[in-house]
C-alpha cells in the first residue's frame, strides 16, 4: 500500500470529519449495487455528498449506480451508504475500488453490509429472490492488500476462515424469518467482467462451488476484513445461468429483478439493523 494511496484515504476521512462535524458517526456502512438503490430512500435525515466532492474518491460510471455517500439513520442505527460502487472493469485499480470502504473504517464503521446483483449459478435459484453470502471465492486475479502493507489498518496476512460473519448471519436469518423472505445461502464469485460468462465459465464456476457470480463485493470485503470489521453480505439474484441453456442477460433485465429482490432485501437489512 503506497504512502500516496494511505494520503488520499485520510484527506477524505478529513473532509468527511468536517462535514459531519456534531453529527452521529455512522456504525453501520451498506454498499448498494445495481438496481438496489431504493434502499437509500428508507435512510432518514439524510445528509448526501456526491462522490465527486470527496477528495480523492473515484467517480462511479456506471449508469445503474448514483455515486453517493448518503449519510442518516436506518432504523435505530447510523448508516453510511455507497449508493452506487467502482469495478475493476470501469479501469479502476484494487486500491480505488475499495477506497470507499477504508475510508468508513477509518471514520468508525464497525460493520459493513455489501448487496450486489448477481447471477444464479444454482438452477434451482429462482431470479427476484436474495441469497445470503456464506463465503466466496475471489475469481478477479488481483488482490487490494498487494503491496507494502499498512500495519495501522491490519495486519498482513488477515484470517478469511470467517470472512463473513457468523453472528450477523443468523441475525439476518431472523429478520428473513420474521419478514416472511425466502433466502438462498450460498458461495458468490467475484469475477473481473464486464463480458457475462459463456456457457463453458459457467459450468466452471459452479464445478468450484459458487452458486451465484458478479463483478464486485470479494474486493470490498477484502478490506473490511482487513480492518477488522465485521461483514455481511447478499446478492440478488438478477437471473439464473444454466450452461445448457444460456439466455441473454441484458442490463434492464438484471435491474429489474435486482429491484424485485430490493424489497425483500431492505426489509431482512433493517431488521438486522434492529436487532444489533
């Protein structure tokens, strides 16, 4: 990690201490990915900063994505969201695709909740629904902790035996109970994209084991974990990969099943929001 990237964190803990001076600090940090953003709409007494007044932050180009730091309460808790992520397919390097999430570490954020879109690798997943992340299974080639490690945000080598937390899951199979939302467990892979999967790769990632892939998320919480904090993640499963008959996955499709799964999604988050 170059002492230039580490600068650039802490000018925008800087600017972001500034601008929530008096306020609460978040304790919670959600990133929100494609067509997941009506999430940030349930976010009360928000305080929103484009990521393009941030110093230092990239800027997302995805269309699907807002590029915002929305600030306020979710339930009884503080929230930072990410409405809207960077991919390595943007051009972007590891270090600027998880800027945002060492920049919410470094503010206080003790638990970090990662949602993307993703397709189903398991022919029994239904699209529309959400799968809970068990674990994963980084397919980038690439890795955000490469480089001189920073020992004042993690040690070297962090434990990934529990990448995702154990606690927290059985938090949000509570709320997924209580909510009365059906929810998939299952292994994601991240993958670099943006070119979909053949039919081959398909068949592949689920002989690793993966029941769901996309093109975010194993990068974030790489971070995370390297921080120390504590992670959550789910996919909504935005359509289902069947390697003998492969069909189309065109963006408004995966939108509007991702907005489908938002609903369920949003009610299972704020009931782990309330039970923390």
């Amino acid at each position: 990690m170059d002492a230039d990237h580490m600068q650039a964190v802490a000018g925008a803990v800087a600017y972001l201490e500034k601008l929530l001076a008096g306020d609460p600090r978040p304790r919670v940090g959600l990133t929100l990915g494609t067509g997941l953003g009506q999430l940030a709409g349930r976010i009360q007494q928000p305080r929103r900063v484009p990521y393009r007044d941030i110093p230092g932050l990239p800027v997302s180009t995805v269309q699907s994505h807002a590029g915002e730091l929305i600030f306020g309460r979710l339930g009884s808790c503080q929230v930072a969201a990410l409405a809207g992520r960077f991919h390595l397919y943007e051009g972007y390097t590891p270090r600027q695709v998880t800027m945002p999430v060492r920049v919410l570490a470094e503010l206080g954020v003790e638990i970090f909740i990662f949602c993307n879109a993703a397709g189903g690798l398991d022919p029994a997943m239904e699209p529309g629904r959400v799968m809970m992340i068990r674990d994963h299974i980084n397919f980038t080639g690439c890795n955000p902790l490469t480089g001189p490690n920073p020992d004042q945000w993690g040690e070297r080598f962090p434990d990934f035996s529990q990448a995702y937390d154990p606690g927290l899951m059985e938090l949000a199979r509570q709320a997924a109970a209580e909510n009365q939302v059906p929810l998939y467990e299952g292994v994601y892979v991240g993958v670099p994209g943006p070119s979909m999967e053949t039919p081959a790769e398909t068949a592949m990632l689920r002989g690793f084991g993966a029941d769901a892939v996309g093109m975010s998320t194993v990068l974030e919480v790489i971070a995370a974990r390297h921080h120390g904090r504590k992670v959550l993640g789910f996919s909504a499963i935005s359509n289902v990969n069947r390697p003998e008959a492969m069909e189309p996955a065109p963006l408004e499709l995966v939108i509007a099943n991702a907005q489908k799964a938002g609903a369920g999604l949003g009610a299972v988050i704020q009931g782990v929001l309330q039970k923390l």
